[in-house]
C-alpha cells in the first residue's frame, strides 16, 4: 500500500469515526445540545482535528443526512415488482415504514428531530429523496387517472398523507408508545391500508400540498421543515 492510499484510508477512518459519533450524540442528546468540541470529546481528538474534516456541527449532520437518504432510496428501490399503480404506491410506502425498522437511528435522527437544519439549503446534494418522491407521485397520479382515488386532490397532496400514515406508525414504535402486546406492523399496515381504501372508496381530499418536487422547498415556507416526512 502507497503512502498515498495509506493517508487516504486513515483520514477516511477518521471522518467515519467522527460520523459515528456525532450521529450518537445527536440522537442520544439532540441535535440542538451537541457541539464540535462534545463530539472531539467523545473520539478523543482535539476540536482543530475535527474541522479539517467538517466545517461545522451542520456540516456533519449533511453528511449523515445525505448517507441516510441514500440508505432510504436503495432500501425502497428493491421493492418487489407490482402489477397496479395502487400496488407499487403501497409497496414503496410499505418500504418507508420498514426502513424506520430497519435503520432506526437514520430515521429518527433525518425524520424525527426537528431542531435538526433543512436539507433544502442544499437540494441538488439530497436529490435522491426528491426523485424517490417524485416516483412515488407519479405512480400516484396513474391512480388518479385511472380513477382509483376518485375525490382525491393532488398527487402531492395524496403523497403527503399516506406518508403521514406510515411515518406515524414508524414514530408510534420508535418512541414505545404502543402497548407490550400491541403489533406495531400491524398498526401499520392497517392504518396505510385504511387510507388507500378511504382514498379508493371516494374520501374527500381537503389538504393542499404546499411544495413541488420540481423545485427547491421555499427557506420561508412555514410548511417546509428539515428532511421529507417534514419537507415532502
């Protein structure tokens, strides 16, 4: 191994260890209570060492964001083929619950903590979330042409409930709040199930989806918060 490859590995090892870090320090703490030095603290390194790998506390949790998000699109793109619009809709969305499951502290730490800052003041770098949503409503406006959802406003306004549905039942089992003999995935499967039903069977539709896909979220916009459950 090369002098070169060897320095690049080390400084890659150091950037994953101070990532760890942080990450467990903003979920056990909150984003809000940890700074630069708390998290040199808790590696062991001196704060000057950790900015020539991060510029700041909210470069770092970009960092973690981006690498969450990734995580998020991978994990819902090996959804299982389906025949219908309706079908690949509950599918994907299905697969927004169970990485909750499958990547808690991801979850918790992009979608749950709201002190965290808005991925929106770098849009292009969290693209893959964008996409992933404007798959998802484009498959939701096949329903809507079809006539699936026959008293349903948008596709964005569609795309928002049903991923309040799946996001309440991921933070109803992350924060223990279900009994010892109560079935989380259960409760999430029959909660998006009930709202594509309500949706098919001709519920009415008042809420109107404030952002688009197409365009950067709107810094001003009381509706957009940090990451997709809070700005899709």
């Amino acid at each position: 191994m090369g002098i070169r490859e060897r320095q690049t590995r080390e400084r890659e090892t150091v950037r994953r260890k101070i990532l760890n870090a942080a990450r467990a320090l903003f979920l056990n703490e909150g984003y809000a209570n940890v700074s630069m030095r708390k998290i040199a603290d808790q590696i062991e390194y001196s704060p000057g060492a950790i900015y020539s790998y991060f510029t700041s506390k909210e470069d770092i949790f970009f960092a973690l964001a981006e690498e969450g998000l990734q995580f998020v699109r991978a994990h819902c793109s090996v959804a299982s083929p389906a025949a219908t619009p309706v079908e690949r809709v509950r599918e994907t969305l299905w697969r927004i619950y169970t990485f909750s499951k499958e990547q808690p502290e991801y979850f918790s730490l992009i979608f749950v903590d709201s002190t965290v800052p808005r991925i929106s003041r770098d849009w292009e770098r969290f693209s893959s979330m964008r996409d992933l949503r404007s798959e998802i409503e484009h498959e939701i406006q096949a329903c809507l042409d079809q006539g699936q959802f026959p008293r349903a406003g948008s596709a964005g306004a569609i795309f928002r409930i049903l991923w309040t549905a799946v996001y309440g039942a991921a933070v109803f089992r992350l924060s223990h709040r279900l009994a010892p003999n109560e079935d989380a995935d259960v409760l999430a499967q029959d909660v998006l199930d009930a709202t594509l039903t309500g949706l098919r069977h001709g519920a009415e539709v008042h809420f109107t989806a404030a952002s688009d896909t197409r365009e950067p979220l709107d810094l001003h916009d009381a509706d957009t918060v940090s990451v997709e459950s809070r700005q899709t």
